[in-house]
C-alpha cells in the first residue's frame, strides 16, 4: 500500500514591510486627490467670498459698509434719494450696460456667425490670415486695444465721436472672436453632409443654408450670444477709454469711480446686480443650449427639409 508523502512546506517567505499611512496614500496612483481638492476649496473661497460680503452688505439696512445693520432693500429700491433706482446717475449706469450688452450682442453675434460660414468656406493664405486675425483678441490684451480703439477714433476716424457709438464699435471690435470660433467649432462638428443632402434633393444653396445650416447653428449661436452678453456687462477697460461723459458710463465705471470716494452700500447693490444679470444670462445659455440640443438627431434636418420640398 503506497503512501502518499506531502510535499515539504515552502520556505516562509518574509512579509515586506508594511508602510505607514501617509506612506500608502502617497504611493497609491488612485488615491483621490486631496491635495488639490482642498487647493480647490481655498481658491474658491478666497475668490467668493469677497463677492458674497459684498452682495450681503447691499442688503444692509444702514450707510456702513462693515457692519451689519440689519436686513433692507433701501439701496436697491427704498431709498428715495440714494438708491440705484432713485440716483439718476446709478440708474442711468444700470440701464446704459444694458442697452450696450443688448446692441453688442445683436451686432457681433451676427456677423461673427457671418465671418465663421465665410472662413469655413473660403479656403487659401488669405482666408487662413483673416482666421488668424480673429483669433488677435484672445491674444491682444484689452487695455491694448482700448488704448488703440481711443487713439483710433481720437486721432483717425473724427466722424466717430466718443460715446456709445464708439463704445459699441469697440465691445463688437472685442467680442466677434466669441461667435466665430464657438460657430466655427460647431461648423466643423456638423461637416457639409447636411447641406450637400439638402442640395441633392433639389434645393439651392440658399436654401439649404437657411432651412438645414442655420437651424444646426442654432445652439452655437444662441450660446455665443450668451457669452457676449454677459461678457460686455461687465466689461470695463474698453468702455472707460471711450466714454465721452457721465452719461456713458455703465455700471462697472461707476462702481470704480464711486469706491474711490465715500461709497454707499448703493454701489454694493449695483455690483450684485451686475453680478445677477451676468449669472442669469449664462444659466439661461445653459437651459436653452440643453433644450435646443435634447434629443439631436443626425438627420433631422435633412429630412425636415426635404418634408417642405
């Protein structure tokens, strides 16, 4: 009868060493990044909370701007005298950014979209030039431009006097790179399937443009929209330089001119609505960009158009 002898046991290893803690987290590659989460925090902190002061002391009930008094809307609307809607000066700051938020918008919004269809089309050193050129203003910094916009319309174009029109020319100037690139972005994502299917089944090239292109461009246009509004609220350096009196100057003019002096907590109001305008636009982008492009299917619009030949 045989019997069955057991293999000999295997040499004991020794254990390696165990790390201490700290050891295991830093030699661990997919550890969550604390380090960077609490940097994240601090940044964040550090940069709203001064904001958040700020808009709390536009609710305060008296003049101090460091003490709390207690809750009140007086520098908003209350206050007969020194409120933004009863000072004529911070009521007409307010309604004067408004007004160049509304014409920039309207203005380069368009013909950025105009320039992105153009470039995506024009092929050549001279099309791949005025691409570049646009690109200047996010490269160019705005005190250089203001700068060069006042002594352009000071020194060379005397028809165009200091003011809102000249303050329009620039913040468009400024703000026609943001429609062009997000359009151009979109442009390249959509390719010219589309419109060559459009084509195909009997439409011109107008056509094809305005009933298959554009509807597609929709959501990169309401979006570029957005952000030169928001962006020329609170715009400061071009505006100052080519403002010509008080009457043309917005709200973030205002709110630097008048901290340099005794300010109100009137001025803390202005800023939070400045701030409330800025952030209501961007969230309205947001909503609409997501309802415009639920449910976005490949050839919706081809066969949309076709329906309607």
């Amino acid at each position: 009868m045989s019997r069955t002898v057991a293999p000999p046991a295997a040499a004991a290893r020794p254990r390696p060493r165990a790390l201490p803690a700290p050891g295991r987290w830093l030699r661990n590659p997919w550890r969550k990044p604390r380090f960077l989460e609490a940097f994240a925090l601090l940044y964040l902190a550090w940069s709203l909370l001064p904001v958040a002061m700020a808009a709390l002391f536009s609710f305060n009930a008296g003049r101090s701007r460091s003490s709390w008094q207690g809750f009140s809307l007086r520098w908003y609307w209350q206050d007969p005298a020194l409120s933004v809607w009863h000072d004529p000066e911070l009521h007409r700051a307010l309604f004067h950014s408004l007004r160049l938020a509304l014409v920039t918008t309207l203005v380069a919004v368009p013909l950025g979209v105009g320039f992105a269809i153009g470039v995506d089309r024009w092929h050549g050193r001279l099309a791949k030039g005025a691409s570049f050129q646009m690109l200047l203003s996010f490269v160019v910094p705005e005190l250089v431009l203001g700068v060069a916009l006042l002594f352009g319309v000071t020194s060379l174009f005397h028809f165009i006097p200091l003011g809102t029109g000249a303050q329009v020319l620039g913040l468009v100037t400024y703000q026609l790179s943001y429609p062009a690139v997000i359009v151009r972005a979109r442009l390249l994502s959509i390719g010219p399937e589309y419109e060559e299917a459009a084509m195909d089944l009997g439409a011109s090239p107008s056509r094809a443009l305005g009933r298959v292109l554009l509807p597609l461009l929709w959501p990169a246009v309401f979006a570029s929209a957005v952000i030169v509004f928001a962006d020329v609220i609170d715009d400061f350096v071009i505006v100052r330089y080519l403002s010509s009196d008080v009457a043309t100057e917005p709200m973030s003019v205002k709110i630097y001119a008048g901290a340099r002096a005794a300010p109100t907590p009137a001025l803390n109001a202005l800023a939070t609505i400045m701030l409330v305008s800025s952030l209501l636009a961007v969230a309205l982008g947001v909503l609409v960009y997501r309802r415009l492009t639920r449910g976005e299917r490949g050839g919706s619009a081809v066969s949309d158009f076709a329906s309607q030949l």
